[in-house]
C-alpha cells in the first residue's frame, strides 16, 4: 500500500519483478526496458485504470556523496558515506479519472547520463507527446519511439540543455537568434 496515495501497489510489483519502490515517495521506479510496459499495466489494469497522464519531467543528478547512519558489527552507529553515480530520471505523475484516485509516480532511470535514452510512453498517452519533447529539450533525454521528437522551446540551432545541473550560461548574448532593444 503507498503510503502517499493509499493505493495497493503489490499486483504491480509482483507483475514486475524489476520494479522498486523509492523510499519516502513511494515512486515506482522502472528501468526504460520495461516503463512502457508498466504504464500500460497501470493503464488497463482493473485494479488500477490510471487513464490520465498528467505530467512528465527530468530530473538531473550529478554525482554525489551521501552520508547514512549504520550500525555496525559491534552494535554501534556510524556514519557511513555511500557515492551515488550521476543519473536522470523522467517522472511521469498518473490518475484515474473513472475510479478518481491517485497520483502514482512512474519514474524511468536512466544510468547513461553522457547519452540519456527513455522509452517514450506517448503511444500509450497522448498527452505525453509534448511533454516529452520538453523534456528531451531541456534535458536532452531522448525518448525512443516518440513520433516527433524535436525542440519544443529552444530553437533548432541551440547546442545544449539549460535544465541540466552542469549548464553553463554563455557570458554573451550573441547566441540568441533574436535582437535585444
């Protein structure tokens, strides 16, 4: 039961053995082989019918350190620092409008940061298809199967992706393709 949304997500987990549940959010969190498979089970499913996507977005995280309190052999607590690899993850939020509940966060992990692919969930939901293009314009993620992915807010020329956490503004604004007053 996800403690966030009050929603049995044991018929999901036991279908999809590679499925994880983040701790403190209770996303379910899929490797992209299998994402569109679990929104469509999330989809048609009886017990489930989430039949509304209603939002998609990236997240970045850079590589990092964390710090975790353990308790060791001997019975004591320490502190132990645990590195986490850069990855991204596109977050997809689901509702069920015929049974009115939800949210049930999906998120697709992608380890790859360097070339970032996603399986694209549009086929399954219309309303993903914008929303994806937004993300891979400002993420750079690249959704497989999507029928028309290209920049949605960033013009064709633009080389980088102003959303991930190591962007780097340019010092000039020559790079625009509009003039400045």
């Amino acid at each position: 039961m996800s403690e966030e949304t009050g929603i049995d997500l044991s018929p999901v987990l036991e279908k999809f053995h590679d499925l994880e549940v983040e701790e403190g959010s209770g996303a379910l969190i899929a490797s992209p082989a299998i994402a569109s498979q679990v929104a469509e089970f999330l989809r048609d499913d009886p017990s489930y019918r989430l039949d509304y996507l209603s939002n998609v977005t990236g997240v970045d995280y850079l590589a990092t350190v964390r710090k975790e309190k353990k308790v060791n052999e001997e019975g004591k607590t320490e502190i132990v620092q645990i590195e986490e690899p850069p990855r991204m993850d596109v977050v997809y939020h689901f509702y069920s409008m015929s049974e009115k509940h939800g949210p049930v966060t999906l998120k697709q992990r992608i380890d790859d940061r360097d070339h970032p692919v996603a399986t694209s969930l549009t086929p399954l939901f219309r309303s993903a298809e914008l929303q994806e293009r937004e993300v891979y314009d400002l993420f750079g993620i690249h959704f497989e199967g999507h029928p028309d992915l290209r920049r949605i807010l960033m013009w064709e020329e633009f080389e980088d992706f102003p959303m991930r956490r190591d962007y780097a503004e340019p010092d000039d604004y020559e790079y625009e393709p509009t003039p400045h007053g």
